[in-house]
C-alpha cells in the first residue's frame, strides 16, 4: 500500500501542464507554389488551409445575422483582423537561401514582399488564406532554400503540406518536410522530376512539374496513450455540445434545456479536471505535509474550483472587450506570468512549512502536566494558523487560466449569453471541485491508514510530501 501510494504521488504529471486544453489551438496545413524560370525564383504563393475547428470558431464570433455561414462582409472583416495580426509578424514565415558553390555554404535571408492576399471559401468549406511574395534570386544547381512556417505566439499551429512548382518551366527542385519547416535542394536533372511519396526518413522526394489539386492532410496518429485520447474527445464533444445548447437557449429558452447545459457544464468541470494538472498533485502533498481534516480539503478543492474557472471567465471578458479575434498573444503572456507566480508562491509555502517543521523538531520539550499532546505535535489546535497558506495553494493551483474554459466563455460572449457564461462557469467549478476533493480524500484516507499502522512512515512522508511540492515549484518555475 505504501509503495502504491508513492507511486502515485510522483506521477510525471505536470501541475499546470493542462495537456488536454492543446486541444483549442488553430491549425492550419500549407501548400507553396514557386514561380520562375529554369534558373531563377520570382514568387512564392503560401496558401493556409484552416482547420473545420477554427472556421466553426470563427462563425460563431463573426456571424452577425446569425445564418451560419460567413458572409462576404464578415469574411472581410476577419481578413483584416487576420492580415493586421499576421503582417507584423511577416506572415510567420521565414525563407532562407543557401547557396552551395564553393567551400563554404553562404545562408541568405529571403525577404517577404507581399503584393497580392485574399482569404476565402474553397469548395465551399474550405478556408483559405493566400498571398503571393516576389522576389528575384538567382539559383544554381545543389542550392537550397528553406521554408519555415511558426507562430512564436502560439496561436496558430502550422503543417507545411507540400512545395509545387506553377508550371513546367519552373527549374527542378527535390524537398523534404518535417512538419512547419521545409527544405528544397536545387537539381540538375529535370528528367527525375517525378511524384513521390514523402518518405519517412530524412531524405530528399522528387516532385512533379504539374500543378497539384489541393488535398487535405490526414490527422497523424496520436502517440498518446488511450485513455487521454477518449478524454480529449470527451471534452471536445462535450464542449460542442455545450455550445449548441447555449444557441438554443438564447433561440428558446426551457427548463429541460437550462438542465441540460447545467449538467454538461458540470460534466466538463468534471472531465476537465480529470486530465493530468489542475493543482491534484499540489493539494495532495500539502494536505500529506499539513495536519488538516476532511473539511479543510474539502474547502480548499471548492475553493481551486472556483477561482480556477472564475478567473478565466474574467479574463476572456477583460480581453473580449479590449481586444478583438486575435488575442491569444495575450493571453499567452497572462499565461507564462500566473504560472510563474504560482510558482514561486508555491516555493514560498514548502519553505515555509520547513521552516515550521524544523522549528519543532528543534524545540526543547517542557514541562507540561497532563498534556494530550506531545510537544512534537503540529495538528491543528497546536500550530499557529495556516490561512495564508491555505490561500497560497489556492491561489497557486487556480490562478493559470485554461484554454479550454476561455473557449467556451468566449462563446458564450460572442453570443451575448452572459448569463449563461456565468452560470456555465459556476457548473463548472463544481465539476472540478468534486475531482480536486476526491484527490484530496484519497490521500487524508491514506495518511490516516499509515497513521494507524505505521506511525514512523509520517516523519518521512511528510518531508517527501515537501519535497514533491518543491519538485512542482521548479518545474513550473523553470518550463
């Protein structure tokens, strides 16, 4: 029992890490059409294909009448807002020219000038964003040139699909991809410019001079084992669900469809919490190291609860008034700082309680008569009180905000459901209290049990329970 125990404390479970919420985040895949002659590139055309995700997304923001679809005004607007994010970042695309003659290879950067950008509907539901960049480099046979495709604010996730030539007379090329980043080697042979399949280990795959018809990529199988998988799709069709409850809430409100969207906000909450992060690890150790009883975990897990998705609800209103589409930059830095807070808020409470048990263990006895307590004791009616404490974990396991909560609150804000946000983020919390609690039981019904039998365990314990704590502030510290 000891041994499991431990096992499950030192779970690799970031505290924050909230692996579930990478659900949120846009992607897009790339195709890149080089223009030129048999010597020399005079343009590169870049055309994003976005996720069906994010084009859900962005008509649930931008559909003002409400027909489910984007209209051509609304579509401009979105290409404005896309543009002005995108322009000063130049386009989030990077291109290097690296010429081979000589000894010593000579890397140039390739500057973006975009004259040409429209973004629309291909196929009816595919939306595309293209610009075209000219330029005029001179290439020779073993040149390179590399295309990189990242958003350093993490907004958008790219996959660079292909590279194909505009026509025939295009000079030939061979290139390899590894997700964002493409490279293309120059040949001298136009006779093996045939289709072939991007291998999968690093070597060059000629292509075709045709012009490709645009394709879709397949989802890459997922690595993750499977149980984090049915709570990734768990969570993505509950919060789907969620948001169609809520239009019809706002079409026709009823009592059937208030429970519902109640019982799937606090489905979520549940599953939500469920995932790897969330403060479990946190509270349990600290409930190991303090003295508290049932009561105190069971605040404290109400407490995570609430300020966990109350302070994402405040936060998607404050920038949803402040900002427009693109904020994630945002609330990205919101993101890094609250965690580093949390962290040294947590680094603050393990020095702390060392500082109080070292201070005990110090202490000399005295004389006390008829004393029920040894003089070592530090249960709840002999320490001093641990509010502050008490709040710093709170305040530490709740305060990072999760994409996947602001999600849903933006929703609800981009349909004027006030609310029904509020009410959905009060569901919620309660949905991972009930979690953060049961971990937090779990570990006051072991500590008892090792109690009981094996007094002696507690000493280390709960300088491992420290240890642990001091494990997590670093981690959050320093990743």
């Amino acid at each position: 029992m000891c041994k499991r125990f431990l096992w499950l404390m030192l779970l690799p479970y970031h505290l924050f890490a909230c692996a579930l919420c990478a659900l949120y985040t846009p992607s897009a895949t790339v195709n890149i059409t080089l223009e030129g002659d048999a010597s020399t590139l005079k343009a590169m055309t870049f055309e994003w294909h976005f996720s069906q995700d994010f084009i859900k997304t962005l008509i649930d923001r931008y559909d003002d009448n409400r027909n489910k679809k984007l209209d051509p005004d609304e579509l401009k607007r979105i290409e404005i807002i896309l543009d002005n994010y995108v322009a000063k970042k130049h386009y989030l695309t990077s291109v290097e020219y690296t010429a081979r003659g000589g000894e010593q290879a000579h890397v140039v950067p390739l500057s973006l000038h975009v004259s040409r950008k429209e973004l629309f509907f291909q196929n009816n539901d595919d939306l595309v964003f293209r610009f075209r960049s000219d330029t005029t480099q001179a290439l020779l046979p073993e040149d390179e040139l590399s295309f990189t495709i990242e958003d350093n604010e993490g907004f958008f996730v790219f996959l660079i699909h292909g590279i194909q030539p505009a026509d025939a007379n295009v000079f030939p090329f061979e290139f390899n991809l590894f997700n964002h980043i493409a490279f293309m080697k120059i040949s001298d042979n136009v006779a093996t410019r045939t289709q072939a399949p991007v291998p999968s280990e690093p070597r060059l795959a000629p292509i075709t001079p045709e012009k490709h018809e645009n394709t879709r990529i397949e989802a890459v199988p997922s690595s993750e084992s499977s149980g984090l998988l049915w709570l990734k799709n768990a969570l993505s069709s509950t919060q789907n669900t969620i948001q169609d409850t809520m239009s019809g809430l706002k079409e026709k409100a009823s009592f059937a469809g208030y429970l519902l969207f109640l019982g799937l906000s606090f489905l979520y909450g549940v599953l939500h919490a469920a995932g790897p992060g969330h403060g479990k690890t946190l509270v349990s150790s600290y409930l190991f190291a303090a003295n508290h009883g049932y009561a105190k975990a069971l605040s404290m897990a109400g407490l995570i609860g609430l300020v966990h998705t109350f302070s994402a609800f405040l936060l998607t209103l404050t920038i949803y008034l402040l900002f427009d589409l693109f904020f994630n930059a945002f609330f990205t830095d919101v993101s890094f700082y609250t965690t580093k807070i949390s962290a040294l808020i947590i680094l603050a409470i393990v020095a702390y309680m060392a500082y109080r048990k070292i201070k005990v263990h110090r202490a000399r006895p005295k004389i006390v008569a008829f004393s029920a307590h040894p003089f070592t004791c530090s249960c709840a009616a002999c320490s001093p009180k641990s509010q502050s404490s008490d709040w710093g974990v709170v305040l530490s396991a709740g305060i990072v905000p999760c994409p996947g909560t602001v999600a849903i609150f933006t929703f609800a804000l981009a349909h004027r459901a006030y609310s029904l946000g509020f009410l959905s983020a009060f569901c919620m919390s309660l949905g991972m209290s009930l979690i953060i609690a049961a971990a937090a039981f779990s570990t006051l019904y072991a500590k008892k049990r090792f109690q009981s039998k094996t007094p002696r365990f507690l000493i280390h314990s709960e300088s491992v329970a420290l240890a642990i704590m001091f494990t997590l502030g670093l981690v959050l510290l320093f990743s």
